[in-house]
C-alpha cells in the first residue's frame, strides 16, 4: 500500500519515471447504475495516464 501512496505522490509531483502507464492501453468500466460523474473521472483520469 505504501509504495502505491509514494507512486502516486511522485506523480502528483512530476517526479514519477513513467508518467503514462496506461500507454495505449484500453480501460473499460462497467457501472451497474448510471453515474455521469464517476465516468466522467475514470475517463479523464485514464486518458492523463495515457489510456484511450
């Protein structure tokens, strides 16, 4: 758990080594309720981390 908090403050930073990890990857997300604002987070946050 400590190194995922460290990672994650590293990049918060700008100091992280691999700042996209998720590269040409593609996220899916399945939601059982509709929730405009939890998809509209993971999108944004997939895409900064370089996913599509």
């Amino acid at each position: 758990m400590h190194r995922v908090v460290q990672w994650g403050a590293d990049f918060a930073a700008g100091r992280c080594e691999d700042a996209r990890p998720l590269h040409d990857a593609v996220v899916g997300v399945l939601f059982r309720k509709t929730s405009a604002r939890t998809r509209t987070a993971l999108s944004a946050g997939t895409l900064r981390l370089g996913g599509r």
